[in-house]
C-alpha cells in the first residue's frame, strides 16, 4: 500500500524518540546472533532507503513502462509540452501504484506487518519483500533479456546453472533485466499507437502537395485532425487501459 512505508517510518521513529527520552546519547549497538539489529542502525537503514526511494520505485515497478508511452503519446500527436511533464509524471505515478497495489499488499501482509509486530527479523522482512518483487519483474521480464544480463555478470557457471527459478536470481541482474524488457515493451507500445497519426500526417502532406501548397507545414493542418480522431476514439482512456492490463 502506499502508506506501507510511512508507518514503517513512523513505527520506527516513534519507537527512537521513546529510547531517546531514557537517555541523552544512546548506545549504537549491532546485536550479533540475534539476528535483529539496534534501532539506531534501524532507522540509518530506512533513512538511506528513504532518499533512495524514487530510484528503487523506478527500477522495480511499471513507471518506466508507462511514463514512457505517455510521454511518447504526445509527440505523436504533435503536441510535445501538452500535457506539461509533472501532470505526465504524477499520471504514471499514479497509476503505478494502482498497478502495484496487490504487490504492495503483500508486502505488507506477509513483510512489513510481521516485522512490526517483532515476529520475523529485519533480515526475514528484506527476504520476502525481495521475493515478492523479484515475483513481479520476473513474471514481466523477457527472458532474452535476462539471458544476455546473466551472460556478462560476473557470476560463476556453478551459480548459472543452479538458477531453477526467479527466487534464485540476484536482484544485480534481475533489475536492469527488467528495466530493459519495460523500455523495450514501451517503445512497442509507441509504435503501434504512431502509426494512425502517421497515417494522417502522410495523408495531408500528400493533399497539400496535389494543391501546390508548399509554404504551410503539414503539421499544422493535421494536428486538430489529430486531436479529433484521438478525442472521439477517447485515446487517453485506452492507452491506460492498455498499460494497465499489459500487467495483468
């Protein structure tokens, strides 16, 4: 869920601030053997985490996949700054977390919730959250993909030919793996949706040039053609309805 992690942070820090009252300057400890680190190291974890969030949301979900057909929709239609970038990007933020709701309900069941009630270790929560998403980009990674990142690593034939399914994958190789098969998947995507507005450029320089009207950019006389055929077909709600059901 989306609040998934700030109940973690605050869980934590709500739970820092209480042992900070016992004491001016708490001891930094790493309990070795318990398998559950001091709370001090704790939040530095989530503190690192949290200003690496935007890059781990890119590299693991579907906003590469849909940021990218939205923006590329626009320069189909002739109209590269319509809608401005920050509505682009909220729009396929959005709509990533729509599409990573039941992976972030899992998360949260079988992860978050258990390590917050002190039933499983910190290393126990890492261990299922990555299983849950390596679930995810393994289910949306081509394997061509994933072959050629295997090939170049720097693991061991051993270690290569141990790999029966996507929880022996490490996430060094399965994330850019999965990373490439999004923007591959998208330029696709793109492509098929260029093709009438191709058509209807083509079309109108060919009637401009039959009229010896060479002065007038054809780009011009298309674009409302353009904008109509995409308004009445109601071309954003199928592009997302496309992306999200490419998910599914």
């Amino acid at each position: 869920m989306l609040y998934t992690g700030i109940v973690l942070i605050l869980s934590l820090l709500l739970g820092d601030v209480s042992h900070a009252q016992n004491q001016l300057l708490p001891n930094v400890e790493i309990k070795v053997g318990t398998g559950q680190l001091d709370t001090s190291i704790r939040l530095l974890i989530l503190l690192t985490i949290l200003s690496l969030a935007p890059s781990i949301l890119i590299m693991t979900t579907s906003f590469v996949r849909i940021v990218i057909v939205l923006s590329l929709i626009r320069q189909a239609l002739g109209v590269p700054t319509v809608p401005p970038n920050q509505v682009i990007v909220s729009l396929a933020l959005f709509l990533t977390f729509f599409v990573m709701k039941p992976v972030f309900e899992r998360i949260n069941q079988e992860a978050l919730q258990p390590l917050l009630r002190n039933e499983i270790t910190d290393q126990v929560f890492f261990e299922r959250t990555s299983l849950i998403l390596k679930e995810f980009m393994a289910k949306h990674t081509k394997k061509e993909s994933l072959k050629v990142l295997l090939d170049i690593s720097d693991m061991k034939e051993e270690e290569k030919k141990n790999i029966k399914s996507y929880q022996d994958i490490p996430l060094s190789v399965l994330i850019p793996a999965f990373m490439i098969s999004e923007i591959s998947i998208a330029f696709q995507i793109v492509f098929l949706l260029y093709l009438p507005f191709l058509i209807i450029d083509l079309v109108v320089a060919s009637i401009l040039i039959s009229m010896g009207i060479l002065m007038i950019p054809p780009q011009i006389i298309s674009l409302p053609f353009k904008l109509m055929l995409f308004v009445l077909a109601n071309g954003w709600e199928l592009v997302i309805l496309s992306l999200v059901r490419s998910y599914q």
